[in-house]
C-alpha cells in the first residue's frame, strides 16, 4: 500500500499547490507521511461528523476541499472546534489533506464540474490561469435559451438539498443563454467583465452590500441576474469528479465520497 507521503504527491499533481491563492492554506495537514493508506475518505469540510466518518469507516486519511487551519490559529486544544476535529482524527489514525483554491482552479475543478452538470457549451474560465482551461470560475452558454425560472429549478434538480435552498435576483421570465459561475464563495469576481457581461451569475455567499449594488447593476441593463446556492452544495458536485482522479492514480485505494451534508444551516423558516 503506499505511504501517506506517495498518496498526498498524487493529490498535489493532480492539484498542484502553486494553484492556490496566497491566503490559502492547502494540503497536508495532519498524519504521518510514513504511514500506510488503504482507503480514504473525500468530504467538503473537516468537521466533527466527517473526522467521525472517516474513523468509524476506518479511512487512513480524511481529503477534504476546505483546509481546517486557515486563518489565525493559536491552539488546537479540544476546547476548540478544530481541536476537537484534530484529535479525533489522530486518535482513530486518521490523516487529513486539503486541496482548497488549487482544486478550483485546475480543468476539472469545481466551477468546470457544475458547468458540465448544467451542460454549459463553449466554457471559459472567467479568471484565465497560466495554463489552457484552467483558472476561476466558468462562463458558458446554455444549450438552449432557458428562463431565470427554469435555470434555477434545474440548478435544485442538480444539487442536493439545503435548507437554504436557491436563492434568485431577477424576473422569472428573463431569458438567459450566456451563463457565469463559480462554485463557492464568488462575490469578488462581480467586477470581472465575464461576469457583467453574463446574463446571469450562479454563485454562493453573497454578501448583502456586494448583491444588491449588483441587483441595481442587472435592473438598468449593466449586469446580470444572480442565483445563489449553498456553498457546501456547489462544491459537494466536485467530490465524485475528485475520486474518480484518486481512483485512477492509486488503483489499490479504496475511494469512498462522503454522503454528509455539511452545509451549516438545518432550516428555514419562510413566511
């Protein structure tokens, strides 16, 4: 069986770390590299249900797409939610490895694996990479002209079920054809020309302030609809496409996808 070290310079060529943003704080993030990997298990976030998976499932290494230590970190006691993650998965002899902004950007990533579940045609990323098909985001046409309406039922048809649901600015009539997105948080790519120039942008997170300057943009002609789905949801798509590459690359590991939902929110109430 090959080493954790082996199994992690598989997911860096496949999600090559000079990928990442420089914020960003991807790959190995827990184990030892000298350690033996049989199965692992793929997941969107590093939480205390998916450390559990891993360990009841017997996973010798936890791949998530959301780094666990990203941003200021000072303790990992178990007092703390990433403490708490961190020694579960020591104690059940658990790895833990992320491929973040290095996984969005690369041809199959998660942008291009919603763009193809949509059936987008003449995809571009929207922030080209240094290399052909590669970057952030996706913008696309539709097959066929689709209304606001029908786009984001097809969108709930595609994604698994959040409580937060599908979230929409615009008319339900409007005809879009010319379609942006990017899975994950993307209200920073609002300004780039792909995105105005779309008839419509599916992302997640949007932020108040950011959705409504461009909510006033799409109503006097100078920018497009949005939809906003669950960031979990949008990024959940990726896993199977992920696997799929582990499976090739290490044929002698088992490669399971976790059916958790992590997205934060239980429910809604709608009135």
């Amino acid at each position: 069986m090959p080493t954790l070290e082996a199994v992690n310079a598989v997911i860096e060529a496949l999600w090559p770390l000079d990928g990442a943003e420089g914020w960003d704080a991807p790959g190995l993030l827990v184990g030892d590299p000298d350690s033996s990997v049989t199965r692992i298990l793929l997941a969107v976030d590093a939480v205390m249900d998916t450390a559990d998976e891993a360990v009841d499932l017997e996973a010798d290494l936890l791949f998530v797409h959301h780094p666990l230590l990203l941003r200021g970190v000072t303790t990992v006691a178990e007092t703390t939610t990433k403490g708490a993650v961190i020694a579960r998965l020591i104690r059940g002899g658990t790895a833990l490895v992320a491929a973040h902004t290095n996984a969005d950007r690369v041809a199959t990533g998660t942008s291009r694996v919603l763009a193809e579940r949509l059936g987008l045609v003449d995809q571009q990323p929207l922030v080209p990479g240094v290399t052909p098909h590669t970057g952030l985001g996706i913008v696309g046409r539709s097959p066929q002209p689709i209304t606001l309406v029908s786009l984001a039922r097809l969108l709930s048809d595609i994604l698994p079920h959040t409580a937060g649901g599908i979230r929409v600015a615009g008319d339900h009539d409007t005809v879009v054809e010319t379609i942006a997105l990017c899975a994950g948080a993307g209200d920073s790519l609002l300004g780039v020309e792909a995105v105005r120039a779309a008839d419509v942008y599916i992302t997640s997170d949007l932020r108040h302030h950011p959705a409504s300057d461009a909510r006033e943009a799409m109503l006097i002609g100078r920018g497009p609809s949005l939809v906003d789905i669950s960031h979990w949801a949008a990024e959940w798509l990726w896993l199977d496409t992920a696997a799929e590459q582990l499976r090739r690359e290490l044929p002698g590991v088992e490669v399971v996808t976790s059916d958790l939902r992590t997205d934060p929110w239980d429910f809604a109430v709608v009135r």
